[in-house]
C-alpha cells in the first residue's frame, strides 16, 4: 500500500523526537516521511522501499536491512507483513515508531507486541489522498516499539 505520510501526520511525532537524531525508513515509498523528519532535525541515514516511487529511495526488502539506528516509517498495515516488521526492527537497540491504525492496540493479535510498546502517540485521522475530500476512516497512531525498558505510555491528541 502507498500511502504518503502527510505533515499532518508527522506532526504529533515530532516532540518525542529530541534534539538532532538519526534514523532510517524501510518503507520511504516517495521520501516524503523523510523531508517531513529532517525538517524536524533527523538525519536519514537509509531511505529505501520494495517498491520505490521515486529515484532517490533505494530498491531494498525492509527485512533485509540489518541496522543499529531508530527505524521511523509508516508501514503497511497488512498485518503479515506489520507483525513481522515490529519483530524485525526492535531488534535495534534504538527500537521503531511505527505509524499504523489505534484500533491494532484493541485487538488480540496485538498482545505479543504491546511488551515492547513503550509509546502511544494518537493522530486521529487524517487526509492519506491529497486531492481527496475526506480523511481516513482510520484512526491512527504512531506506536514506539523497543525491546528495552517496561511499559507503556499514552498520548492523546495535540493542537500540533
């Protein structure tokens, strides 16, 4: 699924981003998730997709990406593949924020994985389709995934 990221999804991540940081994106499908993050100080040390959409995101399988930076991208939400990626990417010391549906959270299917969820951050929906006239039926949230410390912690929604 290719859906880029608008602004006003990116937004609400930006203050659990500290300072200057460095990251890579798995599935940068156009990059615009990528000039969204730099522009928020990050330094995108990796910008590829298994199907690129433009000449400057590298052709590479997300699992084939061995890493030791913050993994940040919106991936697809097909849950096949999603699981398999929380897996993946929290093998990084630095963890992934994952950008995907809040309804995931509610579900059975997400209890081997919320052990390593230590942030919720809600976006509420948004305009995936530029020239759309309606958001998502979606609900939506960036998830912060990390192998190390305990618990979770949620965010609800800013004026952002």
């Amino acid at each position: 699924d290719f859906y880029p990221t608008p602004i006003e999804a990116a937004l609400p991540l930006k203050p659990h981003l500290l300072g200057a940081f460095d990251f890579v994106e798995p599935c940068a499908g156009n990059g615009i998730l990528v000039e969204h993050l730099e522009s928020f100080g990050g330094k995108c040390f990796s910008a590829s997709d298994i199907e690129p959409q433009v000449d400057t995101i590298k052709k590479a399988d997300a699992f084939e990406i061995e890493h030791d930076k913050l993994v940040i991208t919106n991936p697809p939400w097909d849950r096949k593949i999603l699981h398999p990626m929380i897996e993946h990417f929290t093998k990084n010391p630095e963890g992934c924020w994952l950008l995907f549906d809040s309804a995931w959270m509610h579900t059975r299917q997400s209890i081997p994985y919320m052990k390593w969820c230590r942030k919720i951050v809600s976006i509420g929906r948004v305009k995936w389709i530029p020239d759309s006239n309606m958001v998502g039926k979606d609900d939506s949230c960036w998830y912060h995934f990390s192998r190390y410390g305990n618990g979770t912690e949620f965010f609800g929604r800013t004026n952002v």
